[in-house]
C-alpha cells in the first residue's frame, strides 16, 4: 500500500499541475480567407428575368415582344443588347445569335448598365422553338 501511495502521489501533483496549462492552449486560428474585391464588376449582381417572343434579332441586339400584361410602368425592357459574354442556350446545348427565328419563344436574364438592358443569358422555351431548324420557303 505504501507502494502504491508513493508512486500515484507524483503522478497526481503531474496531472494538477499539467491539466490548467492544457487546456488554456486554444488551437490556432483557421487561416483567413482573402478577401474579394469589392469593384462593381467583381460584386454578383442578381439578373432580372423578362419573357417574350423573339421579334427581332442581330449579333447584338434582340428585341422581344413581351405580350399584353406587360406595358405600362416597371415593365421589363424589350430590347436587349447581346455580347460576347451572353450565353444562348436550348436544353443545355449553346447557341449562337444566328440560330434564333423571329417567333422562338425565350427568357432573357439580363442586367442594366446604365439605361442598356444586356442579356447575360437567353434561353429558348419548349413551346414554338424553332432554333436550329431549317428557314421556311419563300
């Protein structure tokens, strides 16, 4: 018993002693993420969405027809302007200006910069799409 005494004795003034350092050790912070630039073209900006038949089409402009309950004030542009940063799509698949027709039912996502409207993306609708198809005789 007196063995036991002698040696478990050391051993508990050890862990008394060791137990307050260890725990005041904290772990070392997370390194820091750097920060994102705050430039209005680094910032997200959501897209306003608008609907439509396609009117008319060129390289870089779209106009759409926006139907009946669209005018009056608030209501979304019709005309867009297109870039290079504009992505037209049909299920998935891009395409270009050019594979658009006069009567393709589209969504434009687009942003205003300053009194322009530009498209960041169009997408065709299933109803009445005829992107990529053959023009009709005249």
């Amino acid at each position: 018993m007196r063995f036991v005494r002698t040696s478990l004795v050391p051993v508990l003034i050890a862990v008394a002693v060791a137990a307050p350092i260890a725990s005041a050790q904290s772990p070392a912070p997370p390194a820091s993420r750097p920060t994102q630039a705050t430039t209005p073209e680094a910032q997200r900006v959501p897209l306003s969405i608008a609907r439509g038949v396609v009117k008319s089409v060129a390289d870089s402009r779209l106009v759409i027809d926006l139907g009946p309950a669209a005018a009056g004030p608030g209501a979304a542009p019709s005309a867009f302007v297109l870039d290079s940063q504009t992505q037209i799509q049909r299920l998935g698949r891009p395409l270009a200006a050019k594979d658009l027709r006069v009567g393709d039912a589209v969504t434009v996502g687009y942003q205003m910069r300053g009194d322009k409207a530009v498209a960041s993306r169009v997408w065709l609708r299933f109803g009445g799409s005829t992107a990529g198809a053959p023009a009709p005789p005249r």
